[in-house]
C-alpha cells in the first residue's frame, strides 16, 4: 500500500478537523459565553425596567395621597375642612378638643375630638361625608348618648362624642 497518495489528504483532514477543534474552543465557546452574558443583562434590563414601572405607579399614587393630605400638623386646616360638612348636615361645631399628634413612619395623625348635640341621620350624613371626603380624614371614634333630660334639647337628639384624625405626610 502506498500512503504517500493519501498522505496529502490525510494531512488535510487532520488539519481540517484541528482548524475546527480550535475554532470551536475558541471562537463558538467564547461567543456562547458573550451570548449568555448578554441575555443576562438583558433579563436585568428588563426587570429594572419592571422596577421603574411600579416606582412609577407607586410615585403616582404617593402623589395623590400627598394631594389628599393636609399641608402641615397644624389643627386649623383640619377645623377648616369640617366646618362646612358639619354645616351641610345642619350640625354647629360650638368646640373642639385638640389631641396630641400621633407620629407613624412617613406620617402623622392629627387627632381632634368634638362635642356635638344632632339627630341620629345629622350623624350618619356627617359621617358620610367626612369618610368620602377627598381630604385623608379618618372617623377614629364615636360616642353616642342621649340628650331627653337636657332641657331644650328636642325629642331623639343625641349628645355626640367625635373623634377624627387627619392624615399628614412628611415630606421626604
């Protein structure tokens, strides 16, 4: 047998599947790498991208609650704000007991108690409406009694013991 035919071409071959061993090793296995790392950074694009978006949502809506707040811990935004409700259900605020503030994380109560002298449905219309109210106010308790041995006070009226709590947030 004579190899010396062959030997040009076994050479070739070899060098052939050398080439593609190398080329394998060294370009395929490095771009698979490069190509994993990029989908890595694209996943962590895409979930930064998700993160943006509920900032986003959760900043608009921190925007909202701002608007819905009161401007500072002062009582007489408060006061300001339930006067004309109370009007509205025909009821007068003749006094009004300030609490001491309570502090949370972000935000603080500004509690107020009333006395008020009303009829049961003067209460619920009240009520209605300081819950509903656009302001962050907040029915935190409410005491009923009657008022049948109070001379002048008229048949079902009921001495009432409010107390609401606004919603101020700090400024971050």
């Amino acid at each position: 047998m004579d190899f010396t035919k062959y030997q040009n071409k076994a050479i070739f071959i070899l060098v052939f599947l050398l080439v593609c061993f190398i080329g394998y090793n060294l370009v395929l296995k490095y771009n698979q790498t490069k190509i994993a790392s990029v989908k890595e950074e694209i996943e962590k694009e895409k979930k930064k991208g998700e993160l943006l978006i509920d900032i986003s949502i959760l900043d608009r809506k921190m925007k909202t609650f701002r608007s819905r707040s009161f401007p500072s811990t002062e009582i007489t935004p408060l006061l300001d704000m339930i006067t004309p409700l109370a009007k509205e259900c025909g009821i007068a605020i003749e006094t009004f007991s300030p609490r001491p503030l309570s502090h949370k994380e972000g935000f603080a109560y500004i509690p107020l108690e009333i006395p008020l002298r009303c009829g049961y449905h003067q209460v619920g219309k009240f009520i209605s409406l300081l819950e509903s109210n656009k302001e962050l106010i907040r029915v935190q308790s409410v005491r009923l009694g009657k008022l049948d041995d109070i001379e002048g006070a008229g048949v079902g009226m009921l001495q009432v013991n409010l107390t609401l709590n606004g919603l101020y947030l700090f400024e971050e």
